[in-house]
C-alpha cells in the first residue's frame, strides 16, 4: 500500500545502499546523484514512492547506487519502459534518467513521442557529449571539431540539440541545469517532479576522463542562469534561448 507522502519525511540515507560509485573521481555523475537524492527529500518522497528507469551508460550504474523500485533497461529504451510502468500504474510516479547517446543515438524516436502524449513522467538526461561507458566515442550531442577516438579527425556534423528536439515534439516543461550546481538543479528536478506531465532536463555533465574540451572551467565560463525576463510560456522565446550554444550557454526553465 502506498503511503501519503505528504505525511512522511526522507533523508539522505533513506536512499542508501550498499553500494559506493564507482564514477570516476570528478564524474558529472555525482552532482546529478546528489541532485536527484535532494529533490526526493524535498519531495517528502521514501525509496517506495516512486520508480527510477536507467537506460545503458556510465548513469545507469545510479541503479545500484539509490536505493528505489528500478529497472535498468536496453540501451536507448528507457522511455518506453517508463510509459509501460506508467500505464501499468498511473499512481506510482516515474523518473528517467538517461545518457545523451542513450537518448540520442538510439532513442530519439521514443523522446519525440512520450513528449507529444505528455506522459507523466520526468526525465533527467546526463549530456557529456561522449560514451563514457564505452571510453570514450562521440556522442550526438559532441560538438563540431570535436576529436575523439572515434572521430580523430573532429566531428563533421553539426551537435543534435536536446533542447529544440524536446520542444519541437511538444514537450510542456523543457529546462536545463549544470551538474556542478547541485542547488541549482535540485530545485529544477523538483520542478520537474511536481510537473503535471511530461518533464524534460538536459543536464549537463562533466566527463574528466575523456571530454577535456567541455571541462568544469569552461562551463563555469560559457553558463549563465535564465532570469525572470526570459517568459517561460513562451515557446518560440524557448527556441531562441535553446539555440544559444557560445559565447553563452543558459540553463533554467526554459518552457
């Protein structure tokens, strides 16, 4: 039986298990944990209020690492998984967390349409430009020249967009946080989670080991917070904020 959360109160340590990271020291990885972890204390929410859905990556190692109901899934399917929890219980609230080349090597198509049903649920992507888990390869989200072990020559094509996607297919809450800045986006998670329908963060996520171009020094450089002149409700604002990529970067609540 599922208990009122607004009656009970979690820590940190109710989301413990036996299990330490085994992130690289420094990995983006951490400050989303932490981040998320945060959010469902705020929320007033136990291990057994809600369902995590990983997809294959470095993140999806976060399913030993809280303790909750999870599944980690195939690579680039944890949205349909998620949608299937959802309809098999629209009571139990659903969280996605999922890679950038999970979501946009491979499951793109899933994103496109749980963002136009506007499924309740609410998805963290970690965006570090690379395939950390594998050592290192491009991802869809690496920019152009970026050299790799896949692509020594530099990336020919222009970077997928996470955000744009996201809004072009519909989606009704679309923001961007920094991994770096665990209050910050702990209180985007938390809009997330209390978003009645389907919420999409980009989180962007340091990888030491194999991405020394978009380092915490250059995030600390480029990033900069939306402020309360950037109208949220207004989606063709949302697009021109989401195509900034250089000088500056903006997170927040974008729509």
């Amino acid at each position: 039986m599922r208990v009122d959360c607004n009656l009970v109160m979690s820590n940190l340590t109710d989301f413990k298990t036996a299990f330490m990271p085994n992130w690289c020291p420094g990995c983006g990885d951490f400050g989303i944990w932490g981040s998320i972890k945060n959010a469902l204390v705020e929320k007033g929410w136990a291990p057994y209020d809600f369902c995590m859905v990983y997809g294959i990556g470095c993140h999806g190692h976060m399913v030993n690492f809280l303790k909750s109901y999870a599944i980690e899934t195939l690579h680039g399917r944890p949205i349909p998984v998620a949608q299937g929890i959802r309809l098999g219980n629209n009571k139990l609230p659903v969280v996605i967390v999922a890679g950038d080349g999970d979501t946009f090597g491979e499951g793109t198509n899933h994103l496109v349409h749980i963002a136009r049903r506007n499924v309740k649920a609410t998805m963290i992507v970690h965006d570090n430009q690379v395939y950390g888990l594998t050592t290192g390869q491009t991802a869809p989200t690496a920019q152009k020249s970026f050299k790799t072990k896949s692509t020594p020559s530099g990336v020919i094509e222009e970077a997928i967009n996470p955000l744009a996607i996201a809004l072009a297919a519909d989606a009704t809450f679309v923001a961007r946080g920094f991994a770096g800045d665990i209050p910050g986006l702990t209180k985007l998670i938390v809009a997330g989670l209390n978003h009645n329908g389907f919420a999409f963060i980009d989180a962007l996520q340091l990888c030491v080991t194999f991405n020394h171009l978009n380092t915490y020094a250059w995030y600390r450089q480029h990033i900069y917070q939306l402020d309360e002149t950037h109208d949220k409700t207004d989606r063709a604002s949302a697009f021109s904020k989401a195509l900034e990529w250089g000088p500056k970067v903006p997170i927040g609540i974008f729509y």
